[in-house]
C-alpha cells in the first residue's frame, strides 16, 4: 500500500483554502472554490481540502467537520520550528503548544490546530552530532 492522500474536511472552504494556501504556503494543485476542493503538493503525499457540503454529496462523511479531533495528525517537518510556528500563528492558527526540545525524540516541536481545529505538529530534527 501506498499514501497518496490525506483529506481534511472542513466547514468553511474559503477559510480553510486561504489558510493551507497563503498562510502555510503549501503549492495548489487544484483548486475549484465553487466545488469546494482543492489539492496541495506536500512533496511525498497531497493534502486534499473538502467542504463539508461536498463531503456530505459524495457520503464521504455525514460530519459537518471535525470538533478538536485530534485522533489523528498531520506531521510536518520544516526548516525552523519557531520561524514556522510563528507564521501561522499570526496567519490564524491556534497554539496547542509552543515549541520546544524534545531531547528523546531528538527534535524540536510545536503543535497548532488549523482553523477547522485539526491538530499539527511542526518539527525540526536536531542536527546529527
């Protein structure tokens, strides 16, 4: 088997397209804001946006969007946690927690939830000694 997507389904599309696209800088692939769909290029796996109502049409889920459902995660390495972080904070994400070393893990990490309240975590590897 193979990951080639990860759909979000999200209640509100421009919100949600407008955040993915300009504040986490992801490249669009597609995008029909009519339709309520859009792909972004992630490097390894595409992101897919869905609206709620398009969800629904297609009986993908019978769930407006996620609540704080954080059952599950996207993992998004980057080049610096706190530079990153900060970013989307001002772009409209909220702070699960700010970064921080997690010297087990051998990373740096931060958590946010997007506005539809899906949670992400940002990491930095420490470099190789």
């Amino acid at each position: 088997m193979k990951l080639t997507y990860i759909p979000l389904i999200v209640a509100d599309f421009p919100v949600a397209l407008r955040f993915w696209r300009d504040v986490a800088k992801l490249p669009v692939t597609y995008s029909d804001e009519a339709m309520g769909y859009a792909s972004f290029d992630t490097g390894s796996t595409t992101l897919l946006l869905l609206s709620a109502a398009l969800a629904n049409a297609g009986k993908i889920s019978t769930l407006a969007a996620p609540s704080q459902n954080h059952s599950m995660y996207l993992s998004f390495q980057v080049d610096n946690v706190d530079a990153t972080y900060a970013d989307l904070i001002a772009g409209g994400a909220t702070s699960v927690y700010e970064p921080r070393d997690f010297p087990n893990m051998q990373a740096r990490q931060a958590h946010i939830t997007d506005p539809d309240g899906h949670l992400i975590e940002l990491y930095t590897p420490f470099p190789k000694a």
